[in-house]
C-alpha cells in the first residue's frame, strides 16, 4: 500500500513536502469508536487496529471511514446532493452497502453499523451472505446475486483473491453487449426491482429528502431504472437521484473529501466559496 501511495505521488509529481495527510475509504466496518477496522467480508481482512497501523506505516495524520459513508458525506458536502440533509445511500457493486444522513449528519447507531441498507433482512431462507448472516438483501440485489443468478458463480467471496476474481467477472458481464447481455438484462432488471422493494420500509422509516444510487451495478440502466421504477410504483414520492444521470463522487474523490474535512477545513468551511481548491490541495488517497 505504501508502495502504491509513493508511485501515485511519483506520477503526479507530487513532492513529499505537499502531503499532509491520508484518508482511506474502506469497505468493511469499523468498530464502535471508528478508529478500528472490526471486519471487512469483501476483503477478507481480520479485525484490527486500521487507523494505528495506517498511521504508523504514512507517518502522519490518518482520517477512516467506511468507504460508503465516506461517499455519503463527500456527496452532501460538495457532489451532486450539497446540503442534502436527509440521505439513503445505495453503493451497489460486487457487494450492496449504504449510509444513511440524517439531518446532515451520519446515521451510526449502537454499534456503529447504522445505515448498512445491504445487510437488511430480505429473504430468512435466502443465501448465505457475505456478512454470515442468511438471506441479506445483498444477497437478492448486488452484483454477487446477479452473477448467482446467471450461473457465473455458486459461492461467496471470503478472500481478496476470490474478491478479485468475482469483480473482474461483474466488470466483464456489466460491459458485455453481447447476447449474454440479454440474458443477464433480465436478471438486473429482477434484481433492480427487488432492491426498491426490500428498501421501501426502510425509506418509509427515514423520510429522505433523497435516495442515491451509485457504484457500477448501480449505474447499469437495466438495474437503476428497474429500481426506480419499483420505487414510483411502490408510492416512493421524494426525490431518486441515479449514478446513471448524475456524476457521482467516486470512492476516492470521497477518501481525499474525508482526509480534506477531518484534517484542514472546519465543519463551517463552504466549498462553495473555493471550488477550484477542493482537489488542489495534495492527498493520498484510496
Ligand atoms: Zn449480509
């Protein structure tokens, strides 16, 4: 990972004196506090200590989130949905993740796990999801039950080479145009369908002024206008905000936002005043 950092900064010409800080968007959970990482299911990473480690290996100041509630957080600040203050969050690619806002601020819960949309119990005798747990909605409507369903693969992904491989085979079956496309055309549109669905009472509970969906499944028309179309035909009223009609922030635009927020701008900063600034400014980011 240090590697990586050093020849990104290589590449852009970027001198060491310029770097100030790190923010890493991660795709697992962190523990209570935020500073740890508790699990991550996509990558097959243990529990530890992620800020401390990170912290030691850059030497210098550290920002983490979960890499859904980092996009969540860019994109009511400075993205397409500045001073949204009431946001669902969908992220749907080889896994389904979200992050929710409420009155401009995180929904987090007890445990730290609030806002995990993908994790919400959609069938009790469904498949065994990546989380452990039986019959997510991630494992109805991500890309990991699309490929299910198309007979692409018949198990889960515990490990970063399993992980890998199943969304090199997710980037191939979204970019084909062939007659494998129409099939699989079928099976987003099913999926698109049951993730407005599952998501409807959890959207009745929030009141969001809007509900996003981003990540690459998210932004295959087949799945996003099936979702929004099970969405209106569900009685969904407030405002649907799809990848594939507006830019979105990126995972790692929303890491660089994150180390920006947590490290240099106060909460009261308005990115209004200095457009150009915001990306300007140097970050390693992941
Ligand atoms: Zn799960």
């Amino acid at each position: 990972m240090h590697h990586l950092s050093r020849d990104v900064l290589k590449r852009n010409k970027v001198p060491d004196h310029r770097v100030f800080g790190v923010g890493f968007a991660v795709a697992g959970y962190l523990s209570r506090e935020g500073k740890g990482l508790e699990r991550a299911p996509y990558l097959g990473w243990p529990k530890f200590d992620l800020k401390s480690s990170l912290t030691k290996l850059f030497d210098m100041p550290v920002a983490i989130e979960n890499v859904n509630r980092c996009i969540a957080l860019a994109e009511t600040r400075f993205g397409g949905l500045a001073n949204v203050d009431n946001l669902v969050l969908i992220r749907s690619a080889l896994g389904l993740g979200g992050a929710v806002m409420v009155d401009g601020e995180l929904l987090r819960g007890e445990q730290n796990l609030g806002g995990d949309l993908g994790h919400v119990l959609a069938e009790p005798k469904g498949h065994i999801c990546s989380c452990g747990k039986r019959g997510c909605l991630n494992t109805v409507a991500s890309g990991w039950a699309v490929m299910m369903q198309m007979g692409i693969t018949k198990q889960s992904y515990g490990t970063i080479n399993q992980f890998r491989w199943h969304n090199a085979q997710l980037e191939k079956l979204l970019g084909d145009n062939t007659f494998v496309a129409e099939k699989a055309h079928k099976v987003l549109v099913e999926a698109g369908t049951a993730l407005a669905r599952h998501l409807m009472p959890s959207l009745q509970i929030l009141n969001p002024e809007t509900v996003c969906l981003t990540g690459p499944l998210g932004r295959h028309p087949s799945y996003a206008n099936a979702f929004h179309q099970g969405l209106i035909e569900l009685g969904f009223s407030a405002k649907i905000t799809l990848a594939t009609e507006a830019e979105i922030v990126t995972p790692s635009m929303a890491s660089a936002y994150l180390a920006l927020s947590n490290l240099v701008y106060s909460p009261n900063f308005s990115f209004d005043q200095e457009p150009d600034a915001i990306f300007n400014e140097k970050v390693v980011s992941f």
